[in-house]
C-alpha cells in the first residue's frame, strides 16, 4: 500500500492537521485500507513530494493540479466553514493596511503586491485573472514580490514592504482564530471569484478499490460524530467527490 502521506496546506496549528490524520487514519483501517505506521510527513519541497507515484494521501492547490500533477488521482475537496467558502468552493480576500485608503482593487495600480508563490491558485493566479482585464501593456502592479506563504505576505503589508496581497479565506479564518496578531492593523476590501477548493490527491499507483476505500474514510470522517470536533476545529464541515475536469476553470 502506497505510504506517504501529508495534508501540509491549511497547517496554522498543527496539532489540529495531526488529530485529523489520526481519526483518518483509523477509519482507513477500518475501510481495509493499511496505512502501517504512516505518520504526517512535512515536506520543504511540496511538487517533489505530490509526485512521488507511492503517495498515498496530501492536499494540493488547484492550481499545480491543472498545471503540473498531471499523473496524481484527485479524491475530493473538504468543505469549509469559513466566511469566503461556498460548497466545496473557496475564494480569496483581498487584504491591506487599515489605514491604507485603497478601497478596491483598482485603486492599487502601480502600487506593490506580494504573493505567496507563483504556483499558488488563492495567492497568484485568482489575483493575476482578476487585474488582467486592468492592466496597460501587460502591466498594473509595479512591483511582484514572493514571500513563500500567506502569513508571510500579510506580514509584508504589516511592515509596509508591500502594499495588497490575496490571501486564502481558510487561511485568513484560521489565523483569525490561532494568530490574530497576523491581522493586526489589515483589512479586507475586496474577493476573488468562487473557484472549486484544494483537492485532496493521492498517487497514480492507487488503485481503484483504494480510492474508493480513501473516498469512503474521507465521507465518514465529515458525518460521523466521533469526528466532529476534531473536524470543527479545522473549519472542516463536509467533502465532495471531485473530478480534475472541474478544476478547468482554474486554466
């Protein structure tokens, strides 16, 4: 049975990310799927880890999927309590200093913008789709700057290095609940369309008897009670099975 496994996007407090693989991984075992002693694994290089054909379970961004991970399998999408997510779908706030008199986000041209990475669906690409129609010879920013995660741009604005960033509304929920000082003196003016959330993916050497067993474990970790609390501390309230062909409009 394939191994590795990692749920590494939505890790703000991770006891949290561990009490979920825990539940999971006991209704895995009682889906006749044998996950041995497979613990959470933190990978630094994120591609390399979704592509290794024995992955077993992670949790990726739709925007890689569509345009990198062409051989993982796509299992679901968690739904999310958090103000921004609808169903299985999720978009990005649009965040800046509070004092800042920007109100939308044309009012940001030739103004600096950090984002997360330069594959990242909620930090990049929702942002770039959304100033494309805006801009003049190719250009509305004046300056682009990575800062390797969400916490790390909103940290940017807060020190005026920056000015607007798109930051995941999962993220945004949770880092109001375990880090609010990562919110201190930002708000909110703006959103990114509705786009279907971070598919969770498992390797191109799962079966299809796994797959079901993984989809089986994933709808009764959401439904079952012996799971809710370990769930809502997530921000985890249902899945949906999802299809690579509903992540087109990412493209």
């Amino acid at each position: 049975m394939n191994n590795a496994v990692s749920l590494p996007m939505y890790a703000v407090n991770p006891p949290d990310v561990d009490a979920l693989w825990s539940g999971l991984r006991e209704l895995m075992a009682e889906e006749g799927l044998t996950a041995g002693n497979a613990s959470l694994s933190w990978p630094q290089d994120l591609i390399q880890h979704w592509q290794q054909p024995q992955l077993l379970l992670s949790q990726t961004c739709g925007y890689p999927l569509v345009t990198r991970l062409k051989d993982v399998q796509p299992l679901g999408c968690f739904h999310y309590s958090a103000p921004g997510c609808e169903g299985l779908g999720y978009r990005s706030f649009l965040v800046t200093r509070q004092k800042d008199m920007g109100a939308g986000v044309t009012d940001f041209r030739q103004r600096v913008v950090v984002c997360n990475s330069e594959d990242s669906q909620s930090g990049f690409n929702a942002l770039r789709k959304m100033v494309e129609p805006l801009s003049e010879n190719g250009c509305f920013f004046r300056q682009i700057i990575f800062s390797g995660s969400h916490r790390q741009s909103l940290q940017a604005i807060q020190q005026g290095e920056a000015d607007i960033a798109a930051i995941d509304c999962v993220t945004f929920a949770l880092l109001k609940k375990y880090q609010p000082q990562a919110l201190a003196q930002l708000k909110v003016i703006g959103e990114t369309p509705l786009t279907p959330g971070l598919p969770l993916i498992t390797g191109p050497n799962t079966s299809a008897d796994q797959i079901f067993g993984l989809r089986k474990a994933l709808k009764r970790l959401v439904s079952e009670p012996r799971y809710q609390q370990l769930c809502r501390q997530a921000l985890i309230t249902g899945f949906s099975e999802v299809s690579r062909k509903q992540y087109d409009i990412i493209l």
